[in-house]
C-alpha cells in the first residue's frame, strides 16, 4: 500500500470525538476527508470550482510516504449526470486547473443510478487521485445508505470524494464535510480593473464532522487556496447555530447586506434580518 | 537563425563480419577469421555474398557476387548464413548506446549511426577529440568504423562513407567545394539513378552543378522518394531542405526502487524490501499488462558497491509471493558490507500477460483496482461513450477546440493553448440565446436575461474576436465577440456577440451564453 493511504478520519473511541469536534477550525490545507459535499446553483460555475479548488488544495497537502518522490501523476475522474450536463455544460479543457488538464477521465451517467456506480467505482480505484461528481438535486437514489457507501469506500481506499450537489436540498447524508457555495465577487486584477478577476466563493461549512461551522472567502491565489473568514455576529435572542446555518450570504468586504431570503436553508426565515455586517479592511468585525 | 545542427555518422563498415567475429569470440584476423569466410544470403538464384572477411576479400571474393562464382576463385571459401534481423537488433543497441556522444541518435540501416551532436563537442574536448573518442569506443567493442561531423546528415554520411576518415565540415566551410570531389553515389541514391548517371557522364558531385538545374529537374522527375532524385539529395546535404530523422526511442523497463532511510545490513529487513518492491513491481507490470521474464535485482551498498542478483522465470509472472521466494534463495550470501542504502528491481525482460480474472475482486478490495480495470467496469455497464477525456482539437472556435476521447488512448500532438486565453470552466453543450443590453454596434453589455433571470453585469473584459473558420464554414457563418463577464452577485460567465451590425450576413446580432466560469 504504497499510494492508498487510509484517509484517517476516523475517531478511535466516543471520547475523542466528543472532544475533538468542533475543536479546530477549518482552515486551507488540512488534507482531505473522505466525501464532502457541496450544495451550489446550477446557474452559476461555482459548485465545481470550489469543489476543485477544495480537493486540489487536500491533494497539494496530501501526507507522503515515506521515500515517495515520484510526481502524482493519477487520474482524477468527474462524473456528471445527463441532468448535470443539460444544467451546467460539460468541462472545457481550456479552463480547466493546469494540473489536472491531461488527466481528467469524464464519466457521463444518464441516470442518477449509474452516476453513484461510477463513483463508486472511482473510489475504489488506487489510480486515481480525487473524484467529483456531478448531480441535480436530489436524487432517490442518493439515500443516506448509499452515502454511507460512498463514504466508507472512499475512507477504506483513501481517494477522497466530492460531490457537487446543483440545486441540491440538504437532506440526509453522511459527508464528512458540507458546504454551501455561491460565487463572490472577485478581487479586482491589477492591471484591468474592469474586467473578472481570479474566482472567488462564498463557501458555508455548514456541517462538519471535525470543525465548527463557519463561513468563508475562498479563492486560488498563485496555485494556493486562500481563505478569509466571516466572522459571525452573536445575535441577541439568536442561536450562533441557526445563525450559521443560514446563510449568511451576502456579507462581503465593507458593504452592509441582508441575507437574501432565497437561500435554500431552512433555518434562513428566522434569522432574516439578522445577518448584517460590516467587516473592517482587516477583517475584524466591527459593527454588528 | 539557429546556430548550424552538428550530426555525427557513423559507418560500421564492416558491420555483419564484426558482429559474426564477435559471436565467434575471436580476435581480427586470428583464429576463425584467418581463412577467408563470406555470409551469404539466399536469393532466388542461389547463395550471394552479403559480406567478406579479409581473407576472401584477398583471395577474390566481392560483395555481390554469387557464392559459386566465388568458389571458382577460392574452393577454400567458407560460407556462413547472414543474419540481417540480428545486425539491426545490434544497429538499435549500439544507437542506443551512442547516446553517450549526443542527446539523439538514429539508425541509418543497414549499418550505420547518426547522432545529433549539436553543442556537446566541447564535452569531449572538441570534435577532433570527440572523434577519437568514437573511434577508441568503437575499437574497444571491435568494431571498425569511419566517422565524420558535417553541418547536415546527408553531408556527415557522405565524408564517411566516402571522404577521408574522421573528417569535420566546419560550419563556416563552404560545403559546395569541400564535397565537389567526392562520387555521385555519396549522395545515397538508389542503383537504377547511379546507372543513368553514370551514363550522363555524371560522376563527382561538382559535376551535377555544371548540368543546369533545370535539365536535372526535367530528367528525375520522383519528387516523392528522395533516394530517386539527385537535386533532392542534393540540397539534403547542402541543407537546402530538411532532412527529416527517424531518432532511435529506448524502451522504457519497468523499473522500482527504495531509497531506504537508514542504510539495513540484515537478511530480515532486506526480505521485507524485497517484498515490498516485488509488490510494486508486480502493480507495474500488472499496469502494461506484462508479465517478468527475466528480474535484475540491484543493491548499492553504502560504500559504492553495487551487488547485482539476477532471475530469470520459465514463464512470465507477476506473482509476488514467488519472486520474493525464488529471490530469497540468492539474497544468501551476499555481503552487506556497511549497509545498503538502495534497492531497485528492473524487469529487463516482459512478455505481454493478460490480467487474470480469478482474484480480481479479492485484489481491488486490498489494494483497490487499476485504472483499466476501472474504464473496463464503466464501460461495460454505461456505455463506450460514457468514459472520455477531453482531448484538443486545432480550432479556434471553442466548441470544436476540444475532441472526446477513450480514456487509455495516447494523446494526440497539438499546440498547447496560448497562457493569455482565460477560458470558462464548464461549456454548455449548446449556446444559449440571451437577451443583452448593449450599446450597439460593438459597445460592453451592461444587462442580459438568462434562463428567465436578469443579471446585472457589474465586470466585462473583452471583445475576444474570433473569425469564423472560412475553410469549414459558410460562407454565411458571422464573427464572434466573446465578453467574459461578471454580474452584481459575482457569478462569472462567458458570452458571446454573434455577428455585428452592418456585416451584411444577417440582421441584428444575437447574443449567446456559452460557457459558466469557476
């Protein structure tokens, strides 16, 4: 088992989960869980950006064995189902990230059944250096069983899973990780200020096994994922939790926003009104 | 311009009688090789010379003759079969072993070398020294040889086949007058041509420039196999037009090692290694669907010591358990000395092996399955369709910029894309129309309404123009503008104006969605 490394990410006893959840925040580079999830809008190309930025920022900080030199040179394989297709287009190789454009391996699943098959059987794959799956909504298919599934074999053979679920509700699922994605504007580039910079994401870690939630800027800078946090407002009368969880949306750099009553989130009609923020250049939070 | 490419050729010219001699294990002129020996090679009128040794090139025999011709010379003669497939095994040997001269060689059957070496003459000293260095390596392995160094191929085989040996055309020599001495048949023309030559009076190559080109042209009228057409040939060697070169590609071996972090010295730590690397190799040679004949187990001891283990398997195999067993029985006398640092096992010898379907599930579910295995499993179950990568495609257009193809096949060549193109991640299978706000003719959009939403768009880089392919398309086809665009929530798109107003190859232009950025 030279290349497989078990993805460790599992608790040896109750006691060290209780202490440990929610004792580090997330942050860049803390290698890879076995499935994540990430919910985005069909009508925009975030969902698999991030999803991409996220598993090449775990695969850039894999652990390596030891004496292991040789480049990672392993496939990494993107299911999409028809539905996926129809929404959202195909991968352009053009646009894709550098690393990964002459070893991409696209799966095309015409039903939701076959989507998880193949990913199933992309995980099990020890050729394989991540996969990303594609899929509308919902699915009957994609019950709480067959996320368990996923996850277990993506944990037993150590190729770590991201599922990008477009216009997604969220339901029940056993990721290690879920995220809340939309597209934020992008810092300006410096020599067009007109024009779309590097592209950034409102990403929500709204459940996690290991990290509390929160809610981040992510964005590539020079091959490396950097994130900058939101810092959460504690709201009188207001659970931190539901807060979190409810899509805090539209708070950006120095502007004052209300959360947009579109989120999917359930838990976003109570907290309507509350999520407002102004962030100081620096990033500390100052008014709430 | 480049500076002017140095090729060094290599005429092995007594090539089939070495490599005979050498198979004899006996010294030039010594033993076997004192009486006079032809091989021969069947034709349809019987035996024919293929090569002489000293001895029969003394008593009469010449290449080409038939062998009882030679016989009513000589009786004493000895006529051993050629063995032309062995020569061009040995050629891709020695090609590959030439590469100590020059970073690419080539074979130029039936027995010679040419090797590119183009600004590592100072390696050796110069080239006179690079030369000699040819030549004493040549010997050494005992071979004869005459070599050269000319600005172009065809030059370097001419002086070496016909000029004097180790000669160097400088590039600064004037190549025209330095060759002009030298026959018609260094220009590696085929029998027929050197015939008519030969009856036009046309015997040095000096001579061909006093015919008129045109008279030449209008006479050798083959433009497609240069070795018919001297004027071809001829401006091969003057490099007048690329010559172009078949280089010689070493096959890769499967090959793995352990760098161990502590140099080990005992038996027991040295079997677990050996299991190790007999499991990776086995994963390697399961990969290129081999299987070992013949394993070469290499240990570097820390002192500089290399010990080598060799194994050779009656079938092909890639069972680990067995190699490490048939392994262990000649790890034991070997001297470890102060410790051994590096491991490497080489499969110098695989045979083709098919994958064996007994234990592939037990084998996926320890170490996970190969990615054939995988495409296998897809396919079968989706489709060939479903399993594809995105290869690229020479168009600029972006929907034909990128072909699908099966997973495993090799990449097609292609120019890479240009760095300065930002292109979208995901390209919708179709463009979509979108209703745009815009100042015409060719101002920014400022508002588009896709999918029954309204974006505001709050950055636009762009036009990016491209034409329509003129050769492919109709002539109605219209240009593209493409925006690359970014609205008020930071939802990144790429767009695209088709056509322009006034074009005359429609009414107003329509606007199209065609790509969703990260």
């Amino acid at each position: 088992m030279s290349r497989s490394t078990m993805i460790h990410d599992a608790f040896e006893t109750a006691a060290d989960l209780a202490t440990a959840t929610h004792s580090q925040r997330w942050t860049p580079g803390l290698g890879a869980v076995a499935q994540s999830e990430i919910f985005a809008s069909s009508r925009e190309g975030s969902g698999v950006g991030a999803a991409l930025a996220l598993a090449l920022d775990a695969w850039r900080c894999r652990p390596r064995e030891e004496g292991e030199e040789a480049e990672d040179r392993r496939a990494v394989v993107w299911v999409q189902t028809r539905a996926a297709v129809k929404a959202g287009g195909r991968p352009f190789r053009a646009g894709l990230p550098p690393e990964i454009r002459n070893r991409l391996i696209h799966v095309l699943a015409e039903r939701d059944e076959d989507a998880l098959f193949a990913l199933e059987e992309a995980v099990r794959c020890r050729d394989v250096a991540f996969v990303i799956g594609e899929v509308v909504g919902s699915p009957r298919a994609l019950d709480f069983t067959a996320s368990r599934r996923l996850t277990l074999a993506a944990e037993k053979h150590g190729v770590p899973l991201t599922l990008v679920r477009l216009d997604g509700t969220r339901d029940l699922s056993s990721a290690r990780q879920r995220w809340a994605v939309r597209s934020a504007p992008s810092a300006k580039p410096q020599w067009n200020w007109q024009a779309p910079g590097v592209p950034a994401w409102q990403a929500e870690l709204f459940r996690a096994r290991s990290h509390p939630p929160g809610v981040w800027r992510l964005s590539e800078d020079a091959g490396k994922l950097v994130s900058e946090r939101y810092v959460p407002l504690p709201v009188r009368g207001e659970d931190t939790k539901v807060w979190s969880r409810s899509g805090l949306a539209e708070v950006g750099e120095g502007r004052t926003e209300a959360s947009n009553a579109a989120s999917p989130s359930p838990g976003s009609a109570s907290s309507f009104g509350a999520s407002v923020a102004i962030l100081s250049p620096d990033g500390e939070r100052v008014l709430g | 311009m480049a500076p002017p490419r140095r090729i060094l050729s290599i005429w092995l010219a007594a090539f089939a009688i070495d490599r005979w001699r050498l198979t004899e294990s006996c010294a030039r002129g010594q033993g076997a090789d004192a009486q006079p020996l032809v091989l021969i090679t069947e034709t349809a009128h019987g035996p024919r010379i293929a090569a002489t040794n000293n001895a029969a090139r003394a008593s009469g025999a010449r290449i080409g003759t038939m062998l009882a011709d030679a016989r009513t010379l000589c009786p004493s003669v000895q006529a051993v079969p050629g063995d032309p497939a062995g020569d061009l095994d040995m050629l891709e040997k020695l090609a590959v072993w030439a590469r100590r001269w020059g970073p690419w060689s080539a074979l130029d059957p039936p027995d010679g070398l040419l090797i590119d070496v183009t600004a590592v003459a100072h390696l050796f000293g110069g080239e006179a020294k690079l030369l000699a260095d040819v030549h004493r390596a040549f010997d050494t392995r005992g071979f004869a040889i005459r070599a050269a160094i000319a600005p172009t191929a065809g030059a370097a085989w001419a002086l070496t086949h016909y000029g004097p040996d180790r000669s160097i055309l400088a590039p600064q020599d004037d190549m025209e007058a330095r060759l002009s001495g030298l026959p018609v048949a260094a220009l590696r023309l085929d029998e027929d041509v050197l015939t008519v030559l030969r009856r036009l009076g046309l015997k040095r190559l000096g001579e061909l420039g006093t015919v008129g080109r045109d008279a030449l042209h209008r006479r050798f009228r083959n433009r497609k196999s240069p070795a018919a057409n001297p004027l071809v040939r001829m401006d091969q060697l003057l490099g007048r037009v690329p010559e172009p070169l078949l280089p010689v590609v070493p096959q890769q071996v499967p090959l793995v090692q352990r760098r161990l972090m502590e140099p080990i010295r005992h038996r027991t730590l040295l079997d677990t290694v050996l299991g190790d690397l007999a499991a990776d190799m086995v994963r390697e040679l399961e990969g290129v669907g081999q299987g070992a004949r013949r394993l070469d187990l290499a240990l570097w001891r820390v002192d500089g010591e290399v010990v080598m283990r060799t194994l050779e398997l009656a079938g092909a195999t890639r069972d680990p358990a067995h190699i490490v067993r048939l392994f262990g029985e000649k790890l034991g006398d070997i001297d470890a000395g102060f410790g051994i640092e590096l491991v490497r096992l080489r499969a110098s010898w695989a045979e083709p092996l098919p994958t064996n379907q007994a234990d592939i599930e037990v084998a996926a579910e320890r170490h996970g399955t190969a990615l054939s295995a995988f495409v296998d499993r897809l396919t079968t179950r989706l489709g060939p369709k479903a399993v594809r990568r995105p290869v690229l495609r020479g168009s600029h257009v972006p929907e034909r910029s990128q072909a699908w193809r099966p997973p495993l096949d090799p990449e097609p060549p292609s120019q890479d894309e240009l760095r300065f193109h930002a292109r979208p991640l995901k390209l919708l299978d179709r463009a979509e129309r979108i209703a745009v706000l815009y100042a015409t003719p060719d101002g920014l959009p400022q508002r588009f309404r896709w999918r029954g939403d309204v974006h505001e768009i709050a950055r636009v880089e762009g036009p990016e123009r491209i034409a329509p392919e003129w050769w492919r398309e109709r002539g109605t086809a219209r240009l593209r503008d493409y925006y690359r665009i970014e609205d008020d929530a930071g939802r990144r798109y790429w767009i695209y104006r088709y056509g322009i107003a006034g074009d005359g190859r429609g009414g107003a232009p329509e606007w199209f969605l065609q790509g969703l950025c990260a």
